[in-house]
C-alpha cells in the first residue's frame, strides 16, 4: 500500500481535470426537449416489449405531476427539462463480440484507462461500457454465463430476461419514489444487469463504467442488480464527463435485492466533471440508489467515493426487511472550489436483529458545500435492531461549510443506536509540521486527507482504492496556500 | 569558513509585537550549541523562524544556512537541505500511518540529496535499526502520526526522526520539558549518537538538566529578545545556581559577545 501511495503522491501534477477531453463520434441523437414522443421515441429504438412502453409512460405521466425536490442544500438555477437531450447513442451500436466496438469508442475507454480487450483487463473485472445512453461493451460475458451468471446492459436484460426484469425493476425504487427517479423511469435508456444464481459467488468483479460524451445531453441509467440466495456478488462503478461550461443532468437509479443469505457489495467512484474553479459548468448528480435486504441474514453494502460533479445529491440506502439482515454505508465525499454535495444515507430497519453501519467522511475545500444528511428508522418491529453512525468533516480553508443533518426515529424499544460526530480542520501545524520533514504543503494534504479516509478506502477493491487515492489528491489541487 | 549557520541581526515581530531584537548567532559545524533562556525570552520563536513557521514577521537582519538565505527558502526545502526541528509540541495526524509519513518524507530529502528512493523493505530496516535507538517498539510504524503518543513518546519519536532524516543542522526546541529522567536520558543518548563532525545542534531549553547529558560546546542566553551573554558549558551551571534574574540585575549594560 505504500508504494501506491508514493506513486500517487508522485503523480500529483499540476493536472485539472484530465477526463475532460470531447470524442468525435457519431451518435444518434434525440430531439431535444421531452414529451410523450419521446418516450415513444426511445421505446422504439430500442425495440422493448409493449408492457416497457406502458411502464414508461405511466412513470411519464406521473412525472408530470410531481415538483422538483428543494430540500436539499444545494443551491442552482432552475433546469429547464425541455432544453435536455433525453437520448444520445453511438450510431455503431450494441455488437456481438468486442473485436467488433468501433475504434473510435474503443480510444475513449482507453484514454480513460478503461480497455475493452479482456486480455488486457485488469485481472477478475468485467466491465460494462455505457456510452451516454447506451451500452457499448460487455466483458467476460462467457465466462460468466458458465456460472449462471448474467451480466449485461439493460436493454438486453429487457430482450433476454423479461421476467426478471419485470419482477424486480422498480421494486425498490418505484417511479412514484421521487421527481428523478420519476424522470429515470420515463426516459432510462441502458445501465447494467446483474442476477447471480442461488448458492453462487461471483469469481471477479463486475463493474461498470460510464461516461457521458455528447453536448446538452441527459444520462440516465437504470442498474440493476438481483443476488439470488446465498450468492455474493461485489459490483464497481466509474464515471466520468467531458469539460462544457454548461450543467448536465446525470439522473441514475439503482435497485439492488439480496435474497436469504446473499451479499452484494457495491462500490462507486464517482469523478463526473466538477466545473471549472469558478464554479462554471459540471454535471448536476441527482441520483437514487437503494438496497433491499430481503431475505433473512443477507447484506448490502455500499462504498463510494465522491469527487466529481458539480452538484451531488445522492443517498444510498439500504431497506433491513430481512431478519437479521446487515447494512453498511461507508463515504467519502469531497468538495472544492464551487462544488456542492448533499449526501448520505438511509437505513431502514424492519426486520429483527437488522443492523446498520454508516461511515461518513465529508472534505470540504475551497468555496464548496458539503452536507452529510443520514435516516436511521427503526420500525415497530424490529426488535433489537442496531445502528452505529459515525459522522466525520474535514475543513481545508475558510470559506468552505460543512453540514450534517443526521434524524434517528426509532418506534422500537429494544433498538439501539449510536451516533457519533466530529469536525476537524487540516490546521496550519499539521502542514507545518509535514513540510518541516520535507514533505510539499500540496503533498502533505493528500497524505493528511487519505489518512483521514483511510477507514473508508480500505472498504474498496484494491484496484479501486488506489484510484481513489489519487482522485482524493487531484480534487483537492491547490486547495492550500 | 566553517560556519553551517549565520544568524545576523534577526528582528522578528509577531502580530506587531517584536519579540527577537536583534539577534546574531553563528554556529560552526560540529558544533553543540545551547539556547537557554526564561519563559518569553524568544527561544521558541527562533526555532520557528529558523524552520520558517508562518506568521513570523522578519523586520530586519538575515540568516545563512551552508551559505544559502534561509529566510527565502520553503520550510520544505529547508527541510530537504538538511535542517531539522524537533518539535515542542508534535502534531497528531489521525490515520497516516508514521511508516507511510516517513518513508515519504524520508524518500523527499534523498531524491534532494541525490540519492536513490528507499523501497518498503529497506525502509522498514533502517527505521526499526534507528527506533531501537531510542527505545520505540517498532510497532508505532503502524501507527498514526503521533496518534495518541504519550508526551514521553513524541519527544522519543522526534528524535527518532532526526536520527532517521540524518540533518546537517538540528535544532531541538525544548525536547527535555516534560520528560522524566530515564526519558531524558534515551534522548540524550539518541542526539549524542548522531553528533559527529558533520553536523550540528543548536539545543534550546530552559533547564540546565538536559545539558549534563547533551554537552554542549557553547551556551548562550537568550533574554528579552537578545543574545545576552554567551560561553561556555560552564555559563549553564552558572543559571542554574543563580536563576535568570542575576541577568536582569545587570541590565542593559551587556554587551553582546561575539564568538568567533
């Protein structure tokens, strides 16, 4: 773990943003703005079942009733829905084997460090690539299906595994849940599938990468993942987006079941591009991920790290139905310059003997806003329920605010919880004090905030944590002195 | 010229208030010097200066370090050139590991010196080699920087970083207070293994006590901002017995001695 480290710290450059960079490619685009043509419009390109279309209009029309959500602290001019492109797709679409991606996509995931050559893959992942609005790779797809395994986009998972698709999608975030879930309903156009079958552990990791490439566009994906029981499964996300000085909306929704026994561990890196320094563009992150621990002693976990978008508001959680089911939320978010994040977590407890633990590391820099919002609700019938928060902010500067908003309602009597909570700043002698043993001021608060977070990364995959680190180390870039 | 350190009329001033008056020190290498002095007299400050601690105000004089303008350099480059502060009061930080600190701050001032990076495994080895020196349990590697240490502990592991970052100028700024005397006496045992020809140490404290075990070439008084009175170890026992304040009863008549 050291070397990495002082790879990462040597890699620290002057850099910004460096997944900022506009492909060429040519894409299918939408009509901008959104009615029920366009619906119909994205129903029909990607030639989904009739009871698809019905599903999207009736989230649609439900939509139309609903208002966007204000509560949040976050602050931004109002978005205008007709002024969205709702589906954006590269014109070589969905191919039967890899050999077959355009070249050009291919140089996209491949600057991003992300190569669709099994080969070269990083040992045990499988990735799947979405582009904007539509997948356009799936690795190890074979050896996978060799163990029941199903690891898709989602518009296959609708062609190939309807029943599935029908039984569970929706389940846990229903469209009636919130306004964007609403809108990811009406207009989804791809994201991934997962289902692995009773009793099976899932060999590598699976993960999924996303990235947004063309101007004024929307990206809303739909992921969902279906851990039969008994079965395990850990599940890796990635995103990022070119530099615009315009705001664009990336509107996701993940459902996650874990059935008797089973375990899923999902894990985010989230880097969408944050805006320039004076808060000029950056994608608005409104999205709704959420858990279901079904069936009696299963787990879900969920670790993300968070450094990108301009706006963030997003709160994965986890629904304890099960008895004796388990819960964890494990973060790290962070903010610089005009950046805003209003993040956290929900923990629903219904069952007996559920547990919960959240890990909150929040780091505010710059101008930015970093606001942890955190739910525990014990239910009636969860006796002996439990649930330890810890809840931690790092100032860097002045004019940065760091804010919690933790509500605990518990109806059971034998429900235990804890929550805990600090604020500390990277002092002036704690930098003086790395420097004076040689170590850059710029270097030193990578150090200090990795060692800060280093309870949360040590939850990621390997691979992933060292990413991690460095992205830690990017987005705060002169956020000192 | 022998000189690692020149310190020449340094006036220094702290949220308006000058605190160092004018002071000049010269310091050759292989050389120990003592800075005592009573509370307030400016020793901490001279420290901090001389490590380049913001928020110090240089109104006038100059400070050379192997011939360089110290007070234009980066603490960190001052560091790297080889001075080091052992802290009065070491800063925590919760969970860098004091392995991944060192290592790092170590690998810094070699690739200054020309040489090459200390991978994990022979890190590991000249770090444990130096802890036993002064009595550390190697398992404090894993631990946060200073990360709930007991005073004693901080004091120890200061010095195991000088012995560890090898400086050509270190200055010790009050390492004896709040030690017992076994703790005192690794301390001193750890500084005395590293004097040599090569270096020197500017020791600064308030007691005589430290320096029976670290003995000092040259010991000078700090009072009220000045350089008072300056000799030899003898001028330690001298305070010690008298106090401070037969230095007062004299007043403004000294006269600054110069050492050459």
């Amino acid at each position: 773990m050291a070397t990495q480290q002082d790879e990462l710290l040597q890699q620290v450059t002057a850099s910004e943003y460096k997944y900022g960079f506009v492909a060429d490619i040519e894409e299918e685009l939408a009509p901008v703005g959104l009615n029920e043509e366009i619906i119909h419009y994205i129903w029909e390109r990607k030639g989904e079942p009739e009871w698809m279309l019905e599903w999207r209009l009736r989230a649609f029309r439900h939509w139309k009733t609903m208002q966007e959500p204000r509560w949040a602290k976050v602050t931004y001019p109002p978005i205008d829905y007709q002024a969205i492109r709702y589906y954006a797709a590269p014109k070589k679409r969905q191919v039967q084997s890899l050999d077959e991606v355009d070249p050009e996509i291919r140089r996209i995931f491949e600057k991003l460090g992300i190569p669709l050559e099994e080969q070269k893959l990083l040992a045990g992942v499988a990735v799947d690539a979405v582009l904007d609005s539509a997948s356009v790779a799936t690795t190890f797809k074979e050896k996978l299906a060799e163990l029941g395994i199903i690891f898709c986009s989602m518009s296959e998972a609708i062609q190939q595994h309807p029943d599935l698709v029908q039984r569970y999608l929706g389940s846990v975030v229903p469209y009636t849940d919130n306004f964007f879930a609403a809108l990811n309903s009406a207009v989804f156009s791809d994201g991934s599938f997962v289902y692995v079958p009773p009793g099976v552990r899932c060999p590598m990791e699976l993960s999924t990468y996303f990235r947004i490439n063309a101007a004024r566009t929307g990206q809303f994906e739909r992921t969902l993942i279906i851990a039969d029981e008994g079965s395990y499964v850990s599940y890796l996300e990635g995103c990022t987006a070119p530099i615009r000085d315009e705001n664009q909306l990336h509107a996701a929704v993940v459902e996650l079941i874990a059935l008797d026994g089973a375990e899923i561990k999902y894990s985010t890196v989230q880097n969408w591009y944050p805006g320039d320094r004076e808060g000029r563009g950056g994608i608005y992150n409104f999205v709704t991920k959420r858990g279901i621990c079904l069936g009696k002693e299963s787990k879900i976990s969920w670790t993300q790290v968070e450094t990108g978008s301009a706006i963030t508001w997003k709160y994965p959680s986890v629904i304890l139905k099960g008895d004796g089911s388990v819960g964890e939320f494990y973060s790290v978010a962070v903010t610089n310059n005009y950046q805003q994040a209003d993040t956290g977590t929900k923990m629903i407890h219904i069952g007996r003997h559920t547990r919960s633990r959240i890990v909150s590391k929040g780091i505010a820099a710059g101008r930015s806003n970093n606001t942890y919002r955190g739910l525990v609700r014990v239910l009636r019938g969860a006796d002996y329920a439990r649930n330890y928060t810890q809840c931690d902010s790092l100032l860097i500067g002045h004019t940065c605010g760091a804010h919690t908003f933790p509500y605990i309602e518990v109806l059971n009597p034998t429900a235990i919880t804890e929550h805990e909570a600090t604020t500390s700043k990277i002092g002036d002698d704690m930098l003086f004090y790395c420097r004076q043993r040689g170590i850059s001021e710029e270097d030193a608060v990578a150090l200090i905030v990795n060692g800060y977070c280093r309870e949360v990364l040590l939850h990621l995959p390997m691979e992933f944590a060292v990413e991690a680190q460095k992205l830690l180390a990017i987005s705060l870039e002169g956020s000192v002195g | 010229m022998d000189n690692i350190l020149i310190i020449r009329n340094l006036r220094v001033a702290v949220e308006g208030k000058e605190i160092l008056h004018g002071v000049d020190l010269e310091v050759r290498r292989g050389e120990v010097h003592a800075i005592m002095g009573p509370n307030g007299s400016g020793k901490s400050t001279l420290a901090a200066v001389l490590a380049g601690r913001e928020g110090y105000d240089i109104l006038e004089g100059e400070v050379l370090y192997n011939g360089m303008n110290l007070l234009e350099m980066e603490p960190e480059e001052r560091a790297r050139a080889g001075l080091f502060l052992a802290f009065q009061y070491p800063v925590e930080i919760p969970g860098v590991t004091m392995a991944t600190f060192l290592r790092t701050a170590l690998n810094e001032i070699r690739k200054a010196r020309g040489q090459e990076p200390l991978d994990p495994i022979a890190f590991l080895k000249i770090a444990r080699e130096r802890m036993s020196w002064v009595g550390i349990d190697p398992e404090f590697l894993q631990r946060g920087v200073n990360e709930s240490f007991s005073g004693g502990e901080k004091k120890r592991n200061e010095i195991f970083q000088l012995l560890l970052l090898e400086p050509q100028l270190a200055i010790l700024d009050e390492t004896d207070s709040g030690l017992d005397i076994d703790a005192l006496k690794v301390v001193a045992s750890g500084v005395n293994r590293m004097r040599s020809p090569e270096r020197s140490f500017v020791v600064i404290t308030h007691y005589q006590r430290l320096l029976n075990y670290i003995v000092p070439d040259v010991v000078h008084v700090l009072y009220d901002g000045r350089i008072v009175r300056s000799g030899g170890k003898e001028l330690a026992l001298q305070l010690e017995e008298r106090g401070y304040d037969w230095l007062r009863a004299e007043g403004e008549e000294l006269v600054l001695p110069s050492i050459s």
